[in-house]
C-alpha cells in the first residue's frame, strides 16, 4: 500500500509538495477549510476594487484535476495527533503516514487581539471584500453627511503596518480616491480624503535597501498618502487610533503589521519562535518527529545571513518543492538533502506604475521595477485564466485609472437580518 501524505493547507507552500510528488507511489490529501487556492500577494487589489475575487483564486481541486494521485478534502482543521498519526477535522479523522503542516499565518495583534473587530486585515477573500465594502461605504456615506467633522472622519483611512502590504494597500487607495473616481461625487471631492500609513519602525519596507525605502516612501507622497514612522498604535477603536498622544479620528482603520502563525501550528508540540513559527529540521521536518513536516508561514527557518525566511511565496513555494524531494528520497531509501533557499530577491508596487525591486544584486525603482512586479505576479498566478484576466485588466487601469470592481456586496445586511 502506498504511503499516505496529508498536507494541512492549499496555499503555494501545500500546493507545491503536491506537484512535486506527480510521479510519486503516495497518495495525497489535500486538507483546507476553503475550496481554493489564492493568490494572497493581490487580495490589496480586490480590497480596493483592481480585480475580482476569482481574478486571484482557482479551485483546487481544478489544480489537480490531472493528477491522479491527489485527493481534496473541505474542512477545519482541529487537532493533530502526533502519536496516533490521526488529523482531527471538522468532517471526522485523517490517517496519515507523512504529515505536512502549511497552515499559514494570521495577522498578529500582538496581545491586542480586541482590536481585530476594528481594524480589518488581509488573508482571506472574505477580508478583501469586506475591506472594499468598508471603504466604498465610507464615500458613499461622506456624500450625504453634513456635518464636516464626521465627513472628514470618514474620508481618513489609517493603515498599521509598512511592509509591503501596507505600502501596495496605501498607493492603491490614493489611486482610487484621488484618481479612479475623483468625477463621480458630487457633494465632496474624493482627493481630499487622508490617507495614513504608520510604521512602528524608523523606516517603511524594511527588508529592502534603506535606499529604495527612501524612494517608495517619496512615491507615496507624491501620492498623497501620509507616512509616520517611529510611532506604534497604542489604542484604537471605532472613531480611529492613538498614536503617542495624538488621536486620529478615522472611521476605517486596516491592520497590515505583522504576522504568526496560525493555532494548528502551534499545536504540534515542537519547539516556536515569538511569532509562534515552528523550528525545524535542515530538512524541514520536526527533530522529534521526522514523518511530520512544517513549512512556509509556519515554519521558522533561517536563512544565509542567520535570520529566519520572510512569509512569503517563494519561501513557501521553495520549501514545498524540498518537502516532496526528501519524501521521494525517504522512498528510495536515500540521504534526505537539506533545504536551502535560493533568495531572488524583493518587490514592491507603489501604485500603478511605480515599484521598487532588488533582484539579481540590482537596486531598482520606477517603472521598470513595476513591470518587473507585474511579470512576476502573472507568474505566480496558478490559472491560465487568471493570467490572461489579470494582465487586461492592468493594462486597462494603466491607461485608464479605471478600477470598475466597485460593488458593495449585501453582506452587511443579510447579516443584520440574520441577527
């Protein structure tokens, strides 16, 4: 009988050990509480009405409709049981023989997990949408108020948080109010909304140069957004945030600081960074047991230079390409090979037609950084489909600002009837 890999999550990091083992004599199952797999880096993109939700996601079940060898399963994921080799989930028990934990991250509030009810983040195509909806209401509403404090309340937008999605999230948002429908309100002007990016840290995109920092952050002032470092929220709610001792009033506020990983994770026992990020073997598996794997958000792995790997795709997506090499060579009864990254370097898009980039040794910033950007996410995209839906798109927002995914969907109300 053929082993049985059960990988926990369908993001690039689950997804690639499942393509690798193709040929492989195993059967996989692939366990995520969603149907789909999503391209995360672009949900700002949905958020601010650039693309559609099924612009950046695809079955994933479609993904593998060739390959014989893989199984789907829908559900929660709820307990691991390392001893018994059992996945407890919310449909019943999986057995497995090779565990693979790929779980992901979730926003880290760090121990203010009140705040979630008030600031929105970005993981899922729920979040997205609702951060659209949030934020197209938020016009709607400034049109007829008349009393111009609460109007101006509702014209400023905070974000926490200046890595890369805090920085994409904040130019696209400038675009949008400042550019894309600057005509089509008739009591306010939408250019005179406030943007606020704020970073805790001395300096935005810290994983890049102090350089191209330098420049992005430039970028998005010609923009129009606000950028304050050097400051942490110390309290928000409802009608804004606390920074030192100024308040900001501010009707949205969206959290994009940080990352941990996710409880499942956390779960197996092992030993976690303060991010709650599993250490791991060279190979990627855990030290104490070796037929359980943990990679991409979840996996606390150290890079070149000593410091751990940055939750992104191509971390996720490399280490899942290891995973199935040492599970082909578990099989064939050869020494397991040890996982090293290959670092191709950092993007960041600030607006559209403006990125910065360090690739190949190269510091670059402008537009041939922002094409750069784009040929890389159409990649990373798993759809055919999606790329050619993707790509029109953007070329039809560069020549045009037009971003025409602006429907506010009924949620909200369905939700207050159901109550």
């Amino acid at each position: 009988m053929a082993d049985r890999v059960v990988i926990l999550g369908g993001g690039f990091a689950g997804l690639a050990v499942a393509g690798s083992l193709k040929r492989s004599p195993v059967e996989i199952l692939i366990v995520d509480r969603q149907n789909h797999h999503l391209f995360q880096p672009l949900l700002y993109q949905v958020a601010t009405g650039g693309l559609a939700p099924e612009d950046i996601a695809v079955p994933i079940r479609h993904v593998f409709r060739a390959q014989k060898n893989v199984k789907v399963l829908q559900a929660e994921v709820q307990q691991i049981d390392r001893r018994a080799k059992r996945v407890q989930t919310s449909v019943g028990q999986v057995p497995y023989d090779v565990l693979v934990v790929a779980t992901g991250s979730e926003y880290n509030y760090f121990g203010k997990d009140d705040w979630k009810k008030e600031a929105l983040s970005l993981k899922a195509i729920g979040d997205a949408t609702r951060m659209r909806d949030q934020v197209l209401r938020a016009f709607e509403a400034a049109e007829f108020e008349s009393d111009s404090a609460r109007r101006r309340q509702l014209l400023t937008f905070v974000i926490v948080g200046a890595g890369p999605t805090g920085v994409e999230l904040a130019g696209a948002l400038a675009e949008l109010s400042h550019k894309a429908i600057r005509d089509e309100f008739r009591n306010f002007d939408p250019a005179s909304t406030e943007i606020l990016l704020v970073e805790a840290g001395s300096r935005i995109l810290a994983p890049f140069s102090e350089e191209l920092s330098r420049k992005a952050e430039r970028a998005l002032h010609r923009l129009g957004v606000k950028v304050i470092t050097g400051t942490a929220v110390k309290a928000l709610d409802g009608s804004g945030v606390l920074l030192g001792e100024r308040k900001i009033e501010a009707a949205t506020v969206f959290w994009a600081a940080g990352v941990r990983a996710t409880s499942i994770a956390t779960g197996l026992g092992a030993e976690t960074d303060s991010f709650g990020r599993v250490k791991v073997s060279s190979d990627l598996s855990l030290a104490m047991d070796p037929s359980v794997f943990v990679i991409g958000d979840a996996a606390c792995v150290l890079g070149a230079d000593g410091k751990p790997l940055p939750a992104v795709a191509p971390v996720a997506k490399q280490q899942g390409q290891h995973v199935g090499r040492v599970i082909q060579s578990r099989l064939a009864g050869m020494l397991a090979p040890k996982f090293q990254y290959v670092d191709k370097g950092n993007l960041a898009t600030v607006g559209r037609r403006y990125a910065v980039a360090e690739v190949l040794g190269l510091h670059l910033a402008g537009l041939i950084a922002w094409w750069i950007w784009v040929v890389v996410h159409i990649f990373y995209l798993i759809d055919f489909k999606n790329r050619i839906l993707v790509m029109t798109q953007w070329i039809w927002y560069y020549v045009t600002f037009h971003r025409g995914r602006r429907v506010i969907s009924d949620v909200r109300r369905r939700s207050e009837k159901s109550s």
